[in-house]
C-alpha cells in the first residue's frame, strides 16, 4: 500500500504533470530531503525517546492509571513524528526507484528512524508483560480509556512476545534483513525495461498493454514480460526464498501455528473466518472463472485462450480514452450520489497537489494510498493511462484516502485499520464508480463490455487474489523443507494459476515467471486476500445499501470514521451482517455469478 514519488524540489507543478496530469507534492510533510525542519524533527525524536525511556522505562507498572495514559499520549505523539518521516522518505523513493540518491536517502532516513525507535520499544513490550487486572485499573482513567481500542489489539500479541533483548535485536536488524531485501526487489523491478516493438517500457507500461485491444501487441508485451522476468529470475527466486526462509525463522521462535497466522493476528480477524474465506473462493472457482473464461473464449471464437488474453478487452468493441479531468468528474459524481460528504472530501485530493498520476521511468509501478500521518493528510499514487481500468483504479485508490481522512480523527495509534477493512472503502469506492458508468451508457455492445470488465475486475480481485494466497501458502510450506529453485517456483504459479482459472487457458513456457512480479509477496506476506475480503464485504453491503438505502450512508461513514477502533463484527453489525457466518462469503460470490448470469444472455 505504500510506495513513492519524485522528490517535492524536482516534481513538476500540480498541474504540469506529464500529459496534464497530476504530480503531488510533498511539502506538507517538508519542504524537502535536506531541509531545516526535517533535521530538527529527527535530533528531537531522538532527544525525546531518549528522554521518554530515561522517564518510563521499567516503571509502567507504577504509574497511576492517568500517568500511564498520559505517557501512551506522549509514546503517540513521538511515533506520529516518526511515521511522519518514513512517509516522507518512502513517498520519495517511490516517485524514482531508480535514483541512487534517492535510494540513499530513505535508506538513511529508514536508519536513523530505526535507531530512534530502538529507545521507546520498551514501551509495548512492557504493557504486554502488566496483567489484565493491571490493565482493567488503568483503564478507569478517561486519559487511558481513549486508548482502549489500542491496548486491546496491542495485547493480543502477548502470546507471542519474546524477551526484551531478543526484540531489540530483531528490530535494530530489521534495516538491513528483510528491508534491505525488499528494496533490492524494488530497484531491480524499477531498473528494469521491456523491449517492445522499439519501445522501452516501464513494468507498469508492459503490464498495461496486456488489456490492449491488439491481440498481436499483448502478444509481444507477453512474451517480453516474460523474457525480461526469466533474465532476472535467479535474482526474484534468491529474494523469495531468503525472506520465506526468515519468515519461518521469525515465525518458530514467536509460535505461530501457521505461515499466515501472523498475518490474521495483525488483521484483527479469526483464523476460521479466513480459512472460510478461502475454502468459499476456491470451491467457487468453477461457477465464476471457469465459467466466465470459457465464455470469453466463445466471444473471441477460440477453443482456448492465451494467457495474455486474460484481460483483454471485448473483440469489437473499442476502447476510449477517459482524459483525466473526464476522470475526474466520474469518480466525484458517483461519490456524490451516494454521500455529498464523501464526494467532499475525494475533492480534496483534486483541488490540492495529494495525486501523482503520470507514469515515468523508475516510478513505483501500480498504484496506492498513503494515509501518512492524522497531522497530515494522504497521498495517492496512480500510473494512470486513461483505460477505463484506470478510472476505476482511481475511484479505489480515492476510497482509501477518503477512508484514511475520516479515520484521521482516531489519532495515530488508532487511526489505522486492519487490511481486512482497509479494502472496504476502496472496493465500494470501485462499486459506485461503477454503476455510475453503466447507468449512464446507453450502447448495448458497450454496456455488455463494460460489465464483462467489471465481472474481470471482480475476478482479479477475488479469485486471482485467493490463488496469489493458495502460491504463498504452498512456497512457504515447501520452503520449510529447503530452497526452491526458480523451475519449481514456475511449477507452483502455473498450478494454481491453471487451478483458479481453469481449462479456458493455455499457459506458454513464458508464463511460470510471472509470479515474480508481484510485489506484495515480497513486501507484505499473504496481505492478498485482503483483497477478497474487502470485495465480498463490500458485496454484501452494497446489497444492504440497494435494499434499504435510507440511513445507509450514515452508518457507512461512522463504519469509516471508526478507524482502528473497533473490529469486523462490530462495524458490520448495523448492517445486519456477520463475517463469521459462511453464508456471508457464499453471498459476495454471488453477486459475481449473478453478473456472469446477465452476460450468458447477451449476444
């Protein structure tokens, strides 16, 4: 979710970005990476954590329940400061991944943030050792009782706590283990170039011709992906492995019954509910993308389709160009018609320099919301090329920053959610936008296009993102018993990628290097089904919305307001809605085969 731009001193003007388009700029965080304000920022938090252990370190148990969530404000205060400059370095990096000083400069700021916060992990590993009845006694105190929600979720690590020491030292390493590899992964991915007819392009770029409507130039982005990735396969493999082996290291020692558990902790979300999840996706896969696939196979007129087919926009039907203001406007309207506060604050991000929209060399591919820090404000970064899909990239990405916004008011300790529900603005996001465009098309070959694309997106979000799940859980597994070489990483892509989306498809050679592009598996293990999650949820609300829309939106945004602060049962239950019911999953696929049931009766 998070990744950078062009430094604020070298971005264009917000309006003089590359074709028009958007360029943020980051002088709300600083004025720029050898600025005034942001050394003095880092010699106070340091001076300050100092300070802050020298005043509380091994002495939690003694504070009176007022004193104690006091000195949680001051931990808050001093974190927020901290976050607020690894945003800073992190949305510079990922505005140019290829520029070495930049580089340099996040990993140093990454160090010295490192290093300061070194000083205040005592803290929630001191709270973790206090007992319940130690906790219940300071919660009695207003100053405490605000952090509640905090103390809850941070306690739920308890059990896999280790020593004081043995903590300290995984954090101080975490700079040079598995960041160092992660940005590794990042600079190689942003160096490298894919030739196609004449052309270098960015991944992003690659990537993007594969829902091209020439059937002959996703053929050649294809098989250029695929060459580029296989050239520099031994590199992604070497990566995967070491951070799956860490993984492991990490997780024996911290107890964790599963290579996803720690993932589902952090989620706030129970074990069973996502194995629910999974097990409903994946015996779905023949009524949604077997089905849908073999389908489109039938539009195209072929018995199979090719991999590079698989987002391919319908034969005959042309594509337009969504200009960004066009873009623009769509996005607000459809969130307008649903709340004009929620359209309120989305055009916040178009009226001042917060979206960074153009693609260029070495920028992060793909697209993300930053939240930064409640003081600020997030940023969006896109790589926007005007395809509808785009559009529709902009109105989720819109809806983690309108998300992010309103959660701003819980503070920075609790103003984060779990993945899990950090999807759910963005997916309905996706959803408005969506009927906005249909209900405004008149043209039936464009309207049947345009819900074949949504069936796609849902597609990529749910089936696609539990398949990426199903090739972590069996790398990871394997990986227990030693490394695996890039062959057998291709054999496991291109098992689950035929399981998921079954016989419709023809799997070149080419196509068991894909699995290395992605980057969630190197920066945020088993995040993917989040995606799923948020999808259905959304699903499922938006069929709460369509059948009782009075009142809706303002559930809807106290459920956003609410940030961290309360869990998935809890903010689904005015809604009338219980994600431990396996019914719930049962009922967001449906909607998806629904909509495949429309496009079987259109010619």
């Amino acid at each position: 979710m998070t990744s950078m731009p062009r430094a604020p001193e070298d971005a264009p003007s917000p309006s003089g970005g590359a074709g028009g388009l958007p360029a943020w700029d980051l002088g709300d965080l600083y004025p720029g990476r050898d600025s005034a304000a942001l050394a003095a920022d880092l010699a106070d938090a340091e001076r300050e954590a100092v300070a802050f252990a020298a005043r509380h370190a091994g002495k939690l148990a003694q504070l009176s329940p007022a004193a104690f969530g006091a000195a949680i404000a001051a931990y808050e205060r001093l974190d927020e400061r901290l976050a607020r400059l690894t945003s800073y370095a992190d949305l510079t990096y990922a505005g140019d991944q290829s520029d070495p000083e930049i580089g340099r400069f996040c990993q140093t700021i990454q160090e010295r943030v490192n290093a300061i916060a070194t000083h205040t992990l005592f803290f929630t590993l001191e709270i973790n050792r206090l007992s319940d009845g130690d906790i219940a006694a300071k919660l009695t105190a207003p100053e405490t009782a605000r952090y509640a929600a905090w103390l809850r979720e941070l306690r739920v690590f308890r059990p896999h706590q280790l020593d004081d020491i043995v903590e300290k030292l995984l954090h101080e390493k975490h700079v040079t283990g598995r960041a160092a590899w992660t940005r590794l992964f990042d600079e190689t991915m942003a160096g490298l170039r894919f030739p196609v007819r004449g052309r270098a392009l960015t991944s992003a770029e690659a990537l993007h011709l594969l829902s091209d409507g020439d059937g002959g130039l996703r053929r050649d982005a294809a098989q250029s992906i695929s060459t580029v990735l296989g050239a520099n396969i031994k590199t992604f493999a070497l990566i995967t492995n070491t951070l799956a082996k860490d993984k492991e290291i990490e997780d024996k020692w911290r107890r964790y019954a599963l290579p996803i558990s720690a993932r589902n902790l952090s989620n706030r979300v129970e074990d069973e509910v996502v194995e629910a999840l999974i097990g409903a996706v994946r015996k779905s896969f023949p009524r949604l993308s077997h089905r849908y696939y073999a389908l489109k196979a039938r539009w195209f007129g072929v018995a199979q389709l090719e991999h590079w087919d698989r987002n391919a926009p319908l034969p005959r039907v042309a594509e337009r160009n969504i200009a960004w203001p066009e873009a623009r406007d769509i996005v607000l309207d459809a969130y307008g018609r649903f709340s004009p506060e929620l359209a309120a604050i989305g055009g916040r991000f178009f009226d001042r320099p917060w979206i960074d929209a153009a693609v260029r060399p070495g920028k992060s591919p793909g697209a993300f919301a930053h939240p930064t820090v409640p003081g600020a404000h997030p940023y969006l970064l896109l790589n926007y090329q005007g395809r509808t899909r785009d559009v529709m990239t902009l109105a989720h990405e819109l809806g983690h920053g309108v998300h992010q916004v309103l959660a701003a008011g819980q503070g920075h300790l609790q103003a984060d959610t779990p993945l899990t529900l950090a999807e759910t603005a963005s997916v309905f996001g996706e959803m408005l936008t969506f009927r906005r465009l249909l209900d405004g098309e008149r043209d039936p070959a464009r309207r049947k296009a345009m819900l074949a694309g949504k069936v796609e997106d849902m597609l990529n979000t749910v089936v696609r993102q539990i398949a990426f799940v199903e090739f972590e859980r069996r790398v990871h597994d394997e990986r227990r018993g030693g490394e695996l070489t890039p062959d057998r990483l291709g054999e496991i892509w291109l098992d689950v990628q035929r399981e998921s989306l079954g016989p419709a498809f023809r799997f070149d050679d080419g196509y068991r290097s894909y699995w290395s592009y992605i980057p969630h598996f190197v920066h945020s293990p088993f995040y993917v089904y989040a995606y799923a999650f948020g999808d259905c949820l959304v699903n499922a609300l938006y069929a709460a919305y369509r059948a009782t829309p009075d009142g809706f939106a303002a559930r809807y945004l106290d459920l956003l307001r609410a940030g961290g602060t309360r869990r998935h049962r809890e903010l689904l239950a005015p809604f009338g809605l219980d994600a431990a019911d396996p019914r719930f999953w049962d009922g967001g696929l449906s909607v998806i085969a629904g909509f495949i049931d429309e496009l079987e009766t259109l010619r």
